[in-house]
C-alpha cells in the first residue's frame, strides 16, 4: 500500500491533546490521476500519464513476481535475479544498460519487495525510445553468463552484509517474520539467506526469467512529458515483439495457517539496546479491513501527537524509538509494534505498554478527533506522494499490479475518508487477540570482549 | 500486433558516429553491429524469438529546459525571502534557514546548535511540545528541525488551505522557543541514547571517525550532535544564547514553495516576521583544519562481518572557483556518469554492493571522501584499489570519453533535478546560502560543458595527495590488520570501539587499562602498531559520535527513528545536488 508511508520525520514526542477546542477540518481533495491503461496482444499491460510541467518521462516495468514467490531452498532469488537484469541482453552490454540511460542525463534502478520486482529508469523526455527499447531487449533477450552471474552473487552477499548483518536492528525485520510466519514465504526476507544465496545456480536464472519475465506477468507504467498516441506507439512496437509465454505464470503460494495460541521469544544479538516487538498477524491489501488498519497505523504513530509517540516515548520514556504500523501487503501480513528500550526502563515494561496500546484500541477505541486527524494525514500523504512522475507511477503501478484494478489508485481516497470509528474498534477486536499475537524481546548479547 | 515485427524507421540503429556523441562510445562496439534484420533468437525457457540486432533507437526532438520561475527579496529587516509557485498540487511547504549550525558551538560545548534546534518544537512561551504536535499533525501538516555544521532549518509543509497556520507555527518556533527545563532533560536523554545506539552502527563510526582525522579540532571535524559528556554539560543558558545570537532575520532565509501566489507569499512572510528587528551577528573563530597527513586508523569491532572504509583528504570550500572542475573529477572518481571505484571494485570484481566518491564542500572548508565496505577477508584489496584510484586521478590525464561521460550525465540530468518545487528551491536556497551568484543556476550546463580534460588534470594534480590519505576503516581488525600489512600498509593505528573518543587527541578513551592485554596476547596479532591495543573490558564506553545522514535506505536505526524497510533496490545512485540542503525533511 503506497500511500501509507509516513512523512519521513524524526519521531519525538507530545502529551494530550485539546482534542475539544480543535475545529473539525475536512481534508484537502488532491486533484485525480488522469492516466489510460492498455492491454497489448501479447499480454502485457501498458499504463500512460501525461505531464508536461516537466520536460523528462518516468518509465517503470512492475513484473508481478518477488520473493513470496521463491521455492523453499533458493530465499533470495528474485532478488538477485533482479541484478542480473542489468549484466546484458542481446544489444546491451552486460553493466551497459545503467552507462547507456546516464550517458544521456537519465538515472535508473529496480527493487525488489515481498511482491513485486520493479525495474525503472527517469530520463529527459526525448529519450522515452531508449527506454522501452532497453527494456524489451532484456525482457526478451537476457544474457545469461555463468562467471557474471557468480561475481553478481559475491555483490548481493555483500548487500545482505551492509543492509542486514552490519548494523544495528538491520536484522530485526527478518527476526520478526521468521517467529511470525511457518509456511508462507513472507517467512524470510527478501535478501535471503546466504546459504541459499550460494546454491542459486545458473539453471535457476533461465528457469525464473522464463517463468515470470513475460509480458503477460509484466505493467509497463509511462508518466511524463509525451504525448500519448505517440508513446502508445512506441510502447507497442518495442514491447509487441515479445513474445507471449503462452502458458501460465506459476502462482502457487502456500498459506500461512491461522495460529492456534499465542507465541513469545527471547532471542539475543549485539545491539546496544533491548527491541521489544509486539506483532499480530492481519489481513491483505485491498481487504475492506485494510483500511481501517491503516488508519490505525497512523493513530498509533504518525506524528508526535499520535499515542505511541506521545505515551511511549514523550511522556514516560520507555522508548528510545517506537512505532506500530501495518506492513499490509498482497498477502495477508503483520501489523507490528516496535519499542527499542531507553537505557534504565524494561522489556516487560515496554512489552506491557505496547500491549495496552493495542488493549486499548479494542475497548476504548478511538475517538473522533483522532480519526480526523488520520483522515488529514492521510489527505496530506496523497498530496505529498504525487508530486513526481514516479510517485505517480508507483501509485497506478500498484493499483494496477497488487489490486489488479487501476481505478484504486484513486479510490481509495473515498474509503480512508469514509473510515468511522467504529470500523477501528471494530477491525482492532479481529486481530489483536492473544492468540493472534508474537511476542519477541531482542536483548543485547552479553560480548565480554 | 505481430510478435517478430520488424524494426521499423524509428528503430533503425543509428551510427556509431551519433552514439558517441550520445556518450556511450565505450559501448559501441557491440552496440554498432550491423542491425539490417531481425535474427532468430533463443529465450532462456527454449523458446525461439526473431530479435532484431540493432543499437538504441534515435531520441525524439529534444523539449527546451527552463529554469522555473522563482523570486528572492529581502525584507527591510535582512531576511531573504525565497519564493518559488508551483500549483499542481495542494500543498505549500516552508524552510528556513538559519545560518548557523554546530560551528557556533561555544568551545567545549558540541552539541548545543544541535540541541537548540531539536528543542525549537518542543514548546515555545505561548505552546507547550504537546500543543505544537497536536496543531501540526491535526491540519495533516509536518515539521521538522534539525542542525548541521553551517546551518539550523525548520521545515514546515501544510495544504494550501492552513497556509497561514503553518506560517504563524513556523515563526512561533523560530522565534519563541522555550527551552524547559524538562524538555531539555528529555532531549539530551534522547540523545545520548541515540549516540549509544549510532556508536555501534560501523557506518556511522567511519564517517565521524573520518571527518576528524580531516578536519581535526575545526568544527567540521567534531561530532555536531555532542557527546554524552557534552551534552550533560550544556546549560538552558547556552541554548538561549545560542538563540538570541543567531536567530535573527538578517542571518535566515526563508523559502515559500508551492500552491501560493507571489503576493500571498511575500504578504506572509512580512506579517509574521517583518516586525523583528535585524541584529549584529557576532562572528565566530575557529581553529584551521590540520595540514594534509597521511593516517590510517582503524576502530576494532570483533563482530563485524564487513569492513566500512573511508578514504580522503581536505580540498576545497563550496565557494571556490575550482569548485566545477574539482567535482568532476571526483565524479570521474566515483560519482554518477562514470564512477571508476564503482567499475573497479563491483562491476570487475564484485568486492562490494556500492562504491563512491563524493565532494563534500561547505563554507570554510570541504573534502573528498571515497566510500565502501566489503567483507573482512577482502578489506585489503578494496583498500589497495582505492587508494590505486586515487594516484591514478591524481598521476594519468583523463580521456576526453570519460570526462564526456561524467559531464554528459551531469549536464543532461538538469531536468530531472527541477522536478518538483522542493527540487527548485533546494537549488535556488543553494545559491542563496553559499553567497554564490543566481546566475549559476541558468548557467549550470554550460559550466559543466566548459570543463576541459586540461582542467581536471590541473585541479587532480593541485589538490589530490596520494600520499597524504585520511584513512578510515571500521571493522574485524585481527582479521585483516595482516592483509593490510602484507600489502604495505604497516603504519596503522587500532583502536577498540568502545574507546573510541573524537573529543580527545589521541582519538582514545583515557581508561587508565592502557597496559592490560588484548585477546591476542600481549603484544596482539599486529606488527607496527602505533598506538593503541586491543583491551579488556570497557563494554560501558560508547564513542562519541554524530548521526549523520545515514547513506543507506535500510533497517536499521537513523537520527532515532527506527527505519524497517523489505525492499532492496540493486544499483546505488545518489541523487543529491549540493551538500546538505537537499537532504532536509521535507
């Protein structure tokens, strides 16, 4: 869910509120998306935008494939697979496809999530053809070279090194869902294990680009300064030479079984302060009951007047950082609390005030002054993460690949304001119950150098 | 639409003549192959596709780039007022910019320009913290403070509807703040948490460690968000002073951007700071950056699995004629377009995920800093490479090619850096704050085409000295000390993390243990080593470190705010225009 990120701010704290002397505010409207979607014969949907405050073009190609989707044994791969996307295709020079987009002023990246592999590239507007060439040729023709693909490796390791093992908490997220999950592949994070890093072999890259990169798994997203007919044009004469796969792209996922009873665990790394992690399995994006999810995400800590914020880390110190917040997802996920403890407080203390939040959402709920204030940050989110040719195509992108229906890029708007406090309290008594819900307490590991 | 269709006149390769003046010669080669029909083509799953070989089809006709409009006036009481319309979205957002940041530090006192500022929304005389946050966050706004070494801002961004509500927040907090007492306690307990915290974190160490082997006691070289002694130390009084020192309309600009007109912008920036009267800004004296010595230090931590590294040296402050030329050849070095580290380190021998250079150049003074990190048992290859970088920069002429793609990527992505009105302030605030003249800003692609390999010899040879590195790394040291050694670099000084201490001349907490024995035995797995030894013990001690933008977008803990993030994105770019003004919140 895109739209859900939080203002990028330090979280520091505030106490009450007076919620009565506060006018009611409606939200700000931010202007609709103006965008048309087309399906290509071979499969592949087209997605166009127009803006033309801004003479460059945002090009994204979203393949419908991320790590839920790797098989037991190779964690990881959709990942590294997405490195080597950039070592070549049949006209581009494996590490060219980066020099090639620079060379003319443009920048260019991928990612990978629990869901999807994102490949984009931001250029100057006249060299939209550039673009959607480079990223047919590769959907076409990639290059696979076994020593490439080796040395490719030795860098995604290295990743996991900087990202994951190097810093402090840079493990918790892979903590959490490990205790959090048995079946589902949300169980490991998308980086993947180092062990099953190195048993990826060369067979597995042919296998995964012919499964999933195939324009019948693949939204092509264009937003910027072009005219339409022309890009449409364009779109389809690069990427209309595909060809179809002709057959079905592998999509069976396990499920994750509902719990039976509550977990906790106590598990020890070299961090300087205590984490305490209260998290509770919820629902999946687009579900009615996302909305009022995230809803509560912000209530809890959006901002330092949010609870959290305020309770946790402003008025009685516990935490050094601390948030709840849903990671919602096409699959059903988590929505989790996090306190790192401040040096003198507890784990159990914060365990028990991290629980009380949730406790308090159930039987209290949540009042009207609140839900308004989430309504208008919400507001200020679409706002604010529509400015750029490529928020907007994450935007559609998203809609059109995670909801399968572009019309919600929109929409949703209408649902969050819609949003009453009773679907808060009422969402809050589905899935925040003991047996729904894990408790970790990540302690520094005594060293004792 | 058929599936082999064949290329059609828009997809006909152009010549090999054109793509070098695209500046992708170096991938000509193969690029340049005949490409008269399309072949039959193997897909990785077996199936057979007829793919035209062919180079990248020809651009469309170029768009004109113009800077967007913008206005500066300047109030009768000194402040510069920045504006800059923008009306697709609803929304306006507001910087101000004080000038000054942890360089105003009184002496002993790090942290208070850093404190100050995080204390700005936490109550002023007429709302207390808690008023502020709710007010904010109830209209759907945000705002933020924070400090650097030159600079304390406040940002605010409201929809256009609340306009003036932000305004009057923005200039309450500025103006009026409070400084409790117990919102002190609670901030220098917030940071001195964080320290705890970014003290373990190698990324963090390395750079603070690195800035002060460059700049030594100048302000640029010590931790601007204080230490945990420091900040115990700092008095309401200083704060206030600090305050009523620098805070003053003729030492801030203030930038309105987005959905106001010129006549609202100016009419509010009037009302809610025009009556405030201009004072004298005391100047400040600060000690000289040391001169330019070749050090090698490393911090200790057993348990790291990576080694972080920093590599360079003093060069030039942002207000310098040389300032064009010196960055690209530090591009040449390790920035977009080109990025020698990045070829060499990754791309030819996958030792790490990301390698870089950058030029950081501020008021007084600037550096150049080369960046990676690679797993211990390869620490010395890295360091052996980008050092061998920097000679080569320093020694050989650049190729007219190579320079042609550092400038054709810095020229060309001109438009992609006026996308929003935040990006066209950041640009116009950066001309502003540096003194430097507006003109710049129009005529940015032309400098940066003007840049002959002739000058980028002169600028490497004058200020790059191979032989006088700062260097920094943070890692396992007993595993790759010996690596080091065995390639030459025997002079190196070892420091345990824990005692680690940048307030002091020797870098090293006084423990009064200096003679107990490391886990190595007495006279620890190293040769030649300087000063300092592995120790017992100390697991209390932190060092003492800032919380520096953190250049990695993962988990983990930045400024305090715990950051969780799954995805992972594969290539490393950064997108920054001008030291740190672009990095601000909002």
């Amino acid at each position: 869910m895109r739209l859900c990120f939080p203002v990028a701010i330090a979280l520091a704290a505030c106490a009450v509120a007076a919620a009565a002397l506060t006018p009611v505010l409606a939200a700000v409207r931010p202007p609709k998306l103006q965008y048309e979607i087309t399906t290509l014969p071979n499969g592949l949907r087209v997605v166009l935008s127009e803006d033309h405050s801004t003479p460059i073009v945002h090009v994204a190609v979203w393949y419908h494939v991320g790590s839920k989707n790797e098989r037991p044994g190779r964690t990881g791969f959709a990942h590294l697979f997405e490195h080597m996307m950039f070592k070549g295709s049949k006209n581009v020079e494996p590490d060219a496809h980066t020099s090639i987009v620079s060379s003319v002023g443009g920048r260019s990246n991928a990612y990978t999530t629990e869901d999807v592999t994102v490949f984009w590239q931001t250029l100057p507007a006249q060299y939209l053809p550039m673009a959607l060439w480079l990223e047919a040729d590769r959907m076409a023709t990639l290059r696979v070279d076994d020593i490439a693909f080796r040395r490719e490796r030795e860098v995604v390791k290295e990743e996991r090194r900087m990202r994951i093992e190097n810093q402090p908490y840079g493990r918790l997220s892979e903590i959490i869902y490990d205790h959090a999950f048995t079946t589902h592949p949300y169980k490991h994070p998308t980086i993947g294990s180092m062990a099953d890093l190195e048993a990826a072999s060369i067979a597995d890259v042919r296998d995964f680009h012919g499964a999933y990169y195939v324009p019948e798994n693949a939204t092509a997203v264009i937003v910027g300064d072009f005219d339409g007919a022309q890009a449409l044009q364009l779109a389809t004469q690069y990427f209309g030479r595909v060809p179809k796969a002709g057959r079905r792209v592998p999509g069976d996922i396990p499920t994750e079984p509902p719990m039976k009873s509550g977990r906790r665990a106590v598990v020890e790394e070299g961090w300087p302060l205590p984490a305490v992690v209260v998290a509770y399995h919820v629902t999946y994006d687009g579900h009615p009951d996302s909305y009022p999810l995230h809803i509560t995400s912000k209530i809890l800590s959006d901002g330092q007047s949010a609870r959290i914020s305020r309770e946790l880390i402003y008025n009685r110190r516990l935490c050094l950082s601390a948030f709840g917040s849903g990671n919602i997802t096409e699959h059903p996920n988590l929505f989790f609390a996090v306190c790192i403890v401040q040096p003198g407080q507890t784990p159990e203390a914060a365990e028990k005030a991290l629980i009380g939040e949730f406790e308090k959402l159930k039987t209290e709920g949540v009042s009207a002054h609140e839900l308004q204030r989430a309504q208008n940050q919400f507001a200020r989110d679409y706002i604010l993460s529509r400015e750029t040719n490529e928020d907007k195509a994450m935007h559609l992108a998203h809609a059109a690949v995670i909801h399968n229906d572009i019309t919600t890029a929109d929409g949703e708007f209408d649902i969050f304001m819609k949003t009453t406090v009773a679907d808060v309290q009422r969402v809050a008594k589905t899935y925040f119950n003991e047996s729904n819900r894990v408790v970790l307490h990540v302690l520094p590991r005594e060293t004792g150098r | 639409m058929s599936n082999a269709q064949r290329p059609t006149p828009n997809a006909q390769p152009v010549r090999c003549q054109s793509l070098w003046k695209l500046g992708v010669g170096v991938l000509g080669v193969v690029l340049c192959v005949s490409a008269a029909s399309a072949q039959l083509e193997r897909t990785s799953d077996g199936r057979f596709v007829f793919w035209p070989a062919e180079s990248p089809p020809r651009p469309l006709q170029a768009r004109s780039v113009k800077f967007p409009p913008y206005e500066v006036r300047m109030l009768p009481n000194g402040l510069q007022v920045i504006t800059v319309l923008h009306h697709e979205q609803p929304a306006v957002s507001m910087r101000l910019l004080v000038r000054a940041g942890s360089v105003q530090d009184p002496p002993g006192k790090v942290g208070v320009a850093s404190l100050a500022a995080s204390l700005l929304d936490q109550g002023t005389v007429t709302r207390s913290a808690q008023a502020i946050a709710e007010n904010i966050d109830f209209i759907g706004g945000a705002l933020a403070t924070g400090s650097g070494s030159d600079l304390t801002f406040v940002n605010v961004v409201v929809m256009e509807d609340s306009f003036d509500v932000g305004m009057n927040l923005l200039a309450d907090v500025a103006r009026n703040p409070a400084f409790a007492a117990e919102e002190i306690e609670r901030q220098k307990q917030q940071a001195i948490s964080s320290l705890q915290v970014s003290g373990n974190d190698p990324d963090w160490v390395a750079s603070v460690l690195f800035e002060r082997l460059v700049y030594g006691f100048h302000p640029y070289g010590l931790p601007n968000s204080g230490t945990p002694e420091t900040l115990s130390a700092i008095t309401r009084g200083d704060l206030q002073q600090f305050h009523r020192r620098y805070f003053v309309p003729n030492n801030m600009i203030l930038a309105i951007v987005g959905d106001v007109t010129s006549e609202q912008a100016f009419a509010a920036a009037e009302r809610a700071f025009g009556e405030w009267p201009p004072a004298e800004v005391p100047p400040v004296t600060v000690v000289e950056p040391p001169p330019l010595t070749r050090r090698i230090v490393i911090v200790d931590k057993p348990d790291a699995v990576q080694t972080e590294i920093r590599i360079g040296q003093l060069a030039i402050p942002r207000k310098h004629d040389d300032y064009m030329a010196f960055d690209l050849a530090v591009k040449i070095l390790g920035g977009e377009g080109a990025n020698r580290l990045h070829r060499v380190l990754r791309s030819e021998r996958g030792l790490t995920y990301g390698a870089q250079a950058d030029t950081e150049a501020r008021k007084q003074a600037g550096h150049v800093v080369a960046e990676t990190d690679t797993r211990t048992d390869t620490t010395g290859e890295a360091l052996r490479l980008m050092v061998e970088e920097f000679s080569r920069l320093q020694r050989d002429r650049v190729s007219q090619n190579e320079l042609s793609d550092a400038q054709a990527y810095l020229a060309g992505s001109f438009p992609l850096t006026i996308e929003t009105p935040g990006d066209i302030a950041a640009q116009v605030l950066n001309v502003v704050f540096y003194d430097l003249p507006v003109e710049e800003i129009g005529t940015f692609r032309e400098r940066v085409q003007a840049v002959r390999p002739d000058d980028i010899q002169r600028v490497a040879r004058q200020y790059v000295r191979p032989d006088r590195l700062s260097i920094v790394l943070v890692g396992n040291a007993a595993a790759f000390v010996p690596q080091l050694q065995r390639l030459g670099f025997t002079d190196v000084e070892v420091i345990p993390i824990e005692e680690l201490d940048l307030m002091s001349a020797t870098l090293k907490r006084d423990t009064r243990r200096a003679d107990s024995f490391g886990p190595f035995g007495p006279s620890g797995p190293f040769g030649r080593v300087r000063s300092g030894r592995l120790t017992h013990g100390q697991t209390q001690g932190n060092p003492r470190v800032n919380v520096p933008k953190g250049r990695k977008n993962a988990s983990g803990l930045s400024n305090g705010r715990l950051v969780i993030e799954r995805r992972i994105k594969s290539v490393t770019f950064k997108t920054r225009i001008d030291e740190k003004l672009v990095d601000q919140p909002l």
